[in-house]
C-alpha cells in the first residue's frame, strides 16, 4: 500500500483548514490539506446562479471580532460597505418600522414608554456586563429576569437570534449573546463585494504562498493514532503519516473520522451538541419593488431578510441579491416547505410583486449555521471544547464548535490559530500568546470580488 509522509496533515478544506495550514506553513512546519470536494470553502463558499452571487445564506463579516484580525494578518483585506439596520419589523403578521436608532426607536408604536425604558436602560449598561458572569444562564432565563416589559423581552431576543444566527433561549448561554453584541458595537459587519468566496480565495492564495500542499477531491476515510504518528487513511487507497492531525470539520464527522468513532472525547462533544440551522432563501431580481424596504426583521418570528446587493458588489448591474432567512429552532416542527412558504410571505408584505422580478432563486432548507451553539447547561464559551482532542497526542481539532473565543467565523478561525500555535511552540492552550501584527512579507490581497 502506498505510504506518505508530512510533518502536520489538516483535514477540511473550509476557511478554518486553510487558516490552521498556513499558520503552520507560515512556521515552517511541512503542511498538506485533504479536502474531500473539488473546491475549497466549505460553507465559506459563493456560487454563481445566472450572474448573482449567493452566499450560502446570509453572511457577514464581524469587523471587532477575532476572524478580521486573522484576515489581516495575512493580508486578506476584503471590501465592501456596512449595512444600515434600517427598514421593516415583522411583528402581529403586520410590516412596522423597525425601532432600531434614533428617531425611528423614540417613536416606535410597537413599543411601550416602558419598554423603551427598559431597553434604554440595558444598553446604557450592556457593554459594561462581564459576559462570562452569565455564562451558565439561559438567555430565556435571563430575558424573563431583566425585562419586565414583553415587548423589550422580544426587541433582544430578536436581536440576540440577528447577532448569534441561534434561535434557542432555552438552550442558549447568555455569555454568547453578551459577547457578539460588544463586537458589534466595536465594529459593526460588512457584506463583502463577491462574497465570502473572496475570504475563501485569500487564505488560499496565502496558505499556497507559505508552501501548504492542497489536495482536493482527497477524502479522508481514518485517522488513527499507532503509538507514534497518525495513520491517514485516504478513500482512495494511499495512506499518509504525520506527527500531527489537525480536523477542521464539524463534530459529528470528527467523531467517525477519528480512532474509527471511538474516541470517548469526540464521542461526548457530539452527543451533546446542538448544531444551529437555518431556512435560508436566495434571490435575484431585476430589481425591488420597494427600493427603500432593505432590511427586515421579525420580532414575534424568528425572520430575516436583508438586500446584501445594496452595500456589496453580488449582482449585475443595477439588478438585486436579497437574502431571507427563518432561525430554526432545534425541535421546530415545520416542514421545508412550510419555512420556505413564510419566507415568501414576509417577502410578500415587503417588496409586493417580486415574484415577477426574480430572476435566480436558490433554497437552502436545512443549512447548519453553526455546529454546535454555546449551550448555558456546558458553561457557554469558556465551555466549549479543543482545540486538543484529550487522550491523543498532537491531534486538535477547529472550527466554529471549538475553543474559547468568539463565535461563527470568529471562532472558527481563532480556533485554528490557537490549534496552530500550540503545535508551533508545544504550549498548552492556557500559556498561549498570539500576535496579530501583519508581516511584511506577506502583501494584502486586495479583494474587490471581481472574478
């Protein structure tokens, strides 16, 4: 049987993969990435449908968090512009101004005086909160706790399901609601011209650059441990060893990739996890019915629909990408087509006559947002697990499930950093230090989603 040999072996080919690689490539150690499709990006991916440039789902880019840091590091630099959160609120199955700032909050009728009180009141205080005093309380817990006023208790769960993509209060640590709402406020988001495949294409291009070998259509079968280097087992045969594994890939694929799914560690992270899903509808229309209804969200349903086109270059000219999307609970009884009929709906009261506009359409029934949500009952983000795997030596995994720090693309790619520097220096992930300074050597790639 053919046998191959490298120092590290990153199995996954998403942006945590190609993040964890060129870490280590960057360090000197001889790198190869198995990814079992014929292109890189996992969920990261932009697909062209007749000119418009969908994301698999709404995305964007936290500009205070973790992931842009790691961007820059390397150079990945995309463009684009800040959304306005400015439009429609889905409330009593009627559209309403959204109270989101200014005079639009002061003189929302969907709002009691007491409610806005009660809501001024916690963002006088909210950045001053230390996230992690609430990471073993339940966001439902919490919300029944610090709000007397039911529209105020709606207004912030649905802005914690807008800023964690999670519809779950009852599962939900508040520790995570607390975190992304001051990252927000740090920076705000961006909607990037050409899409996250722009991000995609960047920390390949860097990865390559610092001599990581990638290896597409590479699907991995095993990884085992002998006693003294991992055994990689691919479908087609070939098995390659390295000193150390590195799995980017959600939990439930670790879990049967990894010692033929008898890990006892892996084994208890999946059990346990609850991935976070979406409904999600693209379009493309020739134009908007309403030009000025953006943005809308619902506050009595778990809804969002956002003009992504209008602050990102993701469509022909003049013409619309628009991205709607239901948070699903995780014991949500509705049918696909049930999801997909109330998105329409909302787009209905929204942008009246659209259907004669579209263009492309693409719907994404069950998309997994992120692989497990940062549940109060394991401690929130302190809680979440890796990114060493305990019990075998220098295996690690990352991705948006692992590590401490930040959520969605935040944590998928400070995990991967820290999982990186521990291999790079030995230390345990408690003495790590990072450094986010740009090297020099290392040019911005300057991403303006032309392609």
């Amino acid at each position: 049987m053919e046998s191959k040999h490298t120092q590290v072996i990153v199995v996954g080919g998403g942006l945590s993969g190609l993040t964890a690689a060129a870490y280590l490539a960057r360090g000197g150690k001889r790198v190869t990435l198995f990814e079992k499709a014929s292109h890189l990006g996992g969920r990261a991916r932009t697909q062209e449908v007749d000119g418009f440039l969908f994301n698999m789902g709404p995305h964007a880019l936290y500009l205070g968090g973790e992931a842009r840091k790691v961007l820059r590091e390397f150079g990945v630099v995309p463009t684009g512009r800040k959304p306005k959160p400015t439009g429609s609120a889905y409330a009593d199955g009627e559209l309403h101004p959204l109270p989101s700032e200014g005079l639009t909050f002061l003189r929302s009728k969907l709002l009691s005086r007491a409610a806005k009180m009660e809501l001024l009141g916690f963002f006088s205080k909210a950045l001053l909160l230390k996230s992690r005093d609430y990471a073993h309380v339940t966001l439902r817990d919490w919300l029944n706790t610090e709000f007397r006023q039911p529209e105020a208790r709606s207004f912030i769960e649905a802005l914690a399901r807008v800023l964690t993509y999670t519809n779950a209060p009852e599962y939900q640590s508040v520790d995570q609601f607390l975190t992304q709402l001051k990252v927000y406020v740090k920076g705000n988001v961006l909607y990037m011209d050409g899409g996250w495949q722009t991000l995609v294409d960047g920390m390949r291009l860097a990865a390559v650059e610092h001599g990581v070998e990638i290896v597409t259509c590479g699907s991995v079968e095993s990884v085992c441990y002998d006693g003294a280097r991992h055994v990689v087992k691919l479908a087609n045969g070939v098995v390659h060893t390295a000193e150390t594994v590195i799995v980017a890939a959600d939990l439930s694929t670790a879990s049967k990739l990894i010692e033929g799914g008898q890990n006892v560690s892996l084994q208890e992270w999946s059990a346990s996890a609850k991935p976070v899903r979406a409904a999600c509808l693209n379009l493309g229309l020739r134009r908007l019915p309403e030009p000025d209804n953006k943005y809308g969200l619902g506050l009595d349903a778990p809804l969002y629909v956002s003009v992504h086109s209008g602050y990102a270059r993701l469509a022909p000219h003049d013409q619309v990408v628009l991205h709607l999307m239901k948070y699903l609970h995780p014991n949500a009884q509705e049918t696909p087509q049930q999801d997909e009929q109330e998105l329409e709906h909302i787009m209905d009261l929204m942008q009246p006559g659209w259907r004669e506009e579209v263009v492309a359409h693409q719907y994404l029934p069950r998309m997994t947002v992120i692989n497990d949500m940062s549940l109060a009952a394991g401690g929130g983000l302190e809680g979440r697990p890796g990114p060493e795997v305990p019990g075998t030596p220098n295996l690690y995994v990352v991705g948006d499930w692992v590590g401490k720090q930040g959520s969605l693309l935040d944590a998928a790619l400070a995990s991967a950093r820290t999982a990186a520097q521990m291999v790079l220096t030995g230390a345990p992930a408690e003495s790590r230090h990072i450094s986010h300074k740009t090297h020099n050597a290392h040019p911005e790639y300057q991403l303006s989603g032309s392609r």
